[in-house]
C-alpha cells in the first residue's frame, strides 16, 4: 500500500453515512460518522465538573450524540439549536437508542470508551511529587 500524501488524506471523504429506520418516527434519518474535532467535543461535553474531580455525564447523552451526527440528504447539521437535544431526548428511548447505536458504531464510540474517559479523572491527581 502507497503512503498517502497531505493533499490525498484533506481530500478523501471519510465521513460515511448510514440510513437508520426508525418505525417511531414515521421513517429513516440518515447519520454521519463524527469528525475528529466534533467526537473531541462531544465527549468534553460527556464530562462534568474540574480536575480530579471529574465524573461522566450522561445527561441526555443519547441525544447529544444523535444531534450531533443527523444530517440532511446534503450533509447539513439537521439538529443545530442546542434547544433540539432537549427535544430529542424527550423522543422514544427506543428509537433514539437505535440512531444512538449506528451513530457510535460510524464514529467508533464504544461503552469502553465512555468507562475510560471517565477513568482518566478518577486516578491520580496531576499533582508534582512533593517527594525526592
């Protein structure tokens, strides 16, 4: 395989999407996979509080995702007000599940990662060592 160059890696389109059926709905929504920049604040967003003493928040986590990655057959942000995850997240958890799944799947986000993101700020403090 040939090493890529930087024109070749900023022109590739690597943001696939997937159709999701949701019956709840009345039909299908189409999702895209995060960017690097977008799962970077999705998951600042997936946490609380400062320093060490940071925890996960899971509040309307689903819908945050689902907003995030919903787009219109041209790639534009369907949810794009902060006031529609409140919204979404007052949709069946059925079906929000369902384009919560297909949008982690596409953009790699597992139960893992969320377990890890919360454990990075449950370890040692970032503190110097006041030992020599």
């Amino acid at each position: 395989m040939a090493l890529l160059s930087k024109a070749q890696i900023l022109a590739a389109d690597d943001l696939p999407t997937r159709d999701v059926k949701v019956p709840e709905w009345g039909g299908s929504v189409r999702v895209r996979t995060l960017s690097g920049t977008e799962r970077d604040q999705f998951e600042a967003d997936s946490m609380k509080g400062k320093g060490k003493n940071r925890d996960i928040n899971l509040a309307n986590m689903r819908a945050r995702l689902v907003a995030a990655t919903c787009v219109y057959e041209d790639g534009t942000l369907m949810f794009d007000e902060p006031s529609d995850v409140i919204a979404l997240g007052r949709k069946s958890a059925a079906a929000l599940d369902r384009v919560y799944t297909a949008a982690a799947e596409l953009s790699g986000i597992t139960d893992a990662d969320m377990e890890e993101l919360a454990e990075d700020f449950t370890g040692a403090p970032n503190e110097p060592s006041t030992t020599d």
